[in-house]
C-alpha cells in the first residue's frame, strides 16, 4: 500500500512565482510559465520537479537529470541539460529550502497534530494569556500566569510552565518542557527539550555537597531553533542567553550563565560548560566542548570533537584536545600518523 506521506503538498506553482520568492532567475525568461509539482534530488526529480546542484561533488549526475528545473550557479547554467530549465541562484541550497517551504510548509513544525485551538485533556491555567490563534493540543499544559503570543502552538505532552513567556509563531514540539523562560519569536523547539532546569551548582565539601539555589532564568532570541533532547539550564544568578537565530542540533547540553551570540550553529552532542561566552556566528562541530568561564570569540570554529579550554580570539579555527589553531593540530596529526607508518626503530 502507498504511503499517504506526512506532509502535505502546496502547489503546483510557475516558475516565475518561484523565482519572485527563493533569490533565483531564470536564464531563460521563456521558461517562466512552466509549472513545478514537487522538489526532489537531482537523481530522482521528473520532469514536473525542482531539483538544485550545490555541492560540485554531485556534477556528473547534472547531465542525467530529468528535472523539470534545476537550481545552480551562474557559472555551470550552460550546463543543465536540454529540457531542463536553468535556474540561478547565487546559494542554490538556501533558494532550495525557501522552495522545500513552499512546497511542504507544515515541514516546518516540530510534530504535526491538528487538534481544535485548545485540545481535549489540555490543561490551561485560567490566568495564562492565550493569543490569537494559539494551539495547545491535547496533553500539553500550560502554567499560572504563562504568556503565549499569536499563532504559537504547543504540542501535545508539553510543558509551559508558570510565568513562562513565549513570543508569536513559535512551536514547541512534544513533551517539550519550558520552565524559568523567556522566549523570543519564531522560536522552534523540537520534541523533548528541556529549557530552565536546575544549573549544576553545588557548594562541595567534605561534609557533603549543598545544593545551590538557581534563580536565573533563559533567555532565548528570535528565530532560534533547538533540537530534540538538547538541555538548556536557568542561571544561578544571571541568565543563561542564546542569541537570536542561533541553531542547536539534538542532544546538547547548555549549562547555567552561558551566553551564546547571535547566529551561532552548534551540532550534536557538544557541551558548552557555565558561564562559558561564545560570540557571534561561532561554530562548533559534533561532539565539542567548553570548559567553564572561556570566551570564544565572533566567527570563531571548533572541530568536531575537539575541546576548548582557553580563550580562543575572533575568527580562529580550532582542532584536537586540548583545543589550538587548526593548522598546528592538522601538523600534528600528520607528524604522528607518519610516526605510525614508520614502525618501531630498528636497532638491529
């Protein structure tokens, strides 16, 4: 039996109505009026399909293509195959994904349930403040005094906890808990993230280690997106802030009185310790970390797996463990994969 899909599909749309909303041109005008069913890969796209070409790696299988048109970049548009229109963009990844929206919006929530605005088994405080348009599906909760703005959905099993305020156009994904925050607009917070938990701070001593109270809250910027399962804890005493448009992938930990910039990517399974400051569109790979109290500097990129534990300046590229400059870990793994290959010293 053929699956219905999950998502369902706009559309179809011309060409031109395309162009006037993902950054692209037509190299050939003519081809305006020409209607677009669906997205698909290059390989796979027929001939009512959008396809793009972003990554040279992928260029053979541009002749091939029976797409209907073809997302690239100016300098290969002489390229597309005949019965393929050209479509040039100066990024044809990014115009592909303001297409995939187009095409597939309902793709852009966490979890998908169409419930009536307030669900059966929901439970929403009488002194919460609903927007318009505000969908809290069945399960979810939402706390004393809580503030939702317009169009916001919460999904079922999720927590908004008291006095928690989220802005407009924000989807909070299943058994989300949000507890301890303000957030900003147009937020996406996947399933079973946890924001404004208790930050890990104990008094240690040998007689025991004393709880220490955590009266901070979050503070999360506009256009943020958080991951499934990642965990972002309240301040102790300040906030813990993550900047607007920042995006955070699945199972990352965020302690107490971090604060991270605006536009930064953080991937999955890194760790960013307290009180740890990351700038502005720092990078950090899979599996990084933090230590506490460092400042990572604007634009700065960490590795994968590799672990800061100084400062790192503005712009740097960092890799290994402990963390330095790129180009001094690169040699020195080089060094020691030659050593490797070298063998044991004979001495006769």
């Amino acid at each position: 039996m053929q699956h219905p899909g999950f998502f369902d599909r706009e559309g179809p749309f011309s060409l031109s109505f395309i162009a006037d909303r993902i950054e692209a041109d037509l190299a050939d005008p003519g081809d305006a009026a020409r209607m677009i069913s669906d997205v698909r890969p290059l390989q796979e796209a027929g001939p009512a399909d959008l396809t793009f070409l972003d990554n040279v790696k992928y260029k053979s299988q541009l002749a091939s293509t029976k797409a209907a048109a073809c997302l690239v970049v100016s300098g290969i548009s002489s390229q597309v195959p005949e019965g393929t229109a050209a479509f040039v963009s100066r990024t044809p990844y990014r115009s592909f994904a303001k297409a995939l929206a187009m095409f597939y919006p309902s793709s852009l929530r966490p979890t998908r349930i169409t419930p009536p605005a307030v669900g059966s088994g929901s439970h929403v405080h009488p002194s919460a403040i609903l927007g318009a348009g505000v969908e809290v599906e069945p399960g979810a909760y939402v706390g004393a005094g809580a503030i939702i703005g317009d169009r916001t959905t919460v999904a079922s099993g999720a927590v908004v906890g008291e006095r928690v305020r989220l802005g407009s156009d924000c989807q909070i994904g299943a058994c989300a808990s949000i507890n301890h925050a303000i957030v900003g607009d147009r937020v996406i917070i996947h399933p079973g993230v946890r924001i404004g938990q208790d930050g890990f701070g104990f008094a240690m001593s040998a007689q025991g280690h004393l709880k220490v109270p955590q009266i901070g809250c979050v503070v999360i910027g506009d256009d943020v997106e958080i991951g499934a399962n990642t965990t972002v804890d309240r301040g102790s005493l300040k906030n813990t802030v993550i900047g607007e448009g920042t995006k955070i992938d699945n199972l990352v930990q965020i302690a107490h009185n971090v604060v991270i910039g605006r536009h930064c990517v953080i991937v999955a399974q890194s760790g960013i310790a307290g009180s740890a400051q990351l700038g502005d569109f720092v990078v950090m790979g899979g599996h990084s970390g933090v230590v506490g109290h460092v400042k990572i500097g604007d634009g700065a990129q960490i590795a994968g797996m590799a672990h800061v534990k100084n400062d790192v300046p503005a712009g740097a590229r960092m890799g290994g463990t402990p963390a330095r400059p790129f180009k001094e870990w690169a040699r020195e793994v080089a060094a020691v994969r030659r050593l490797a290959e070298r063998g044991p010293k004979n001495d006769g």
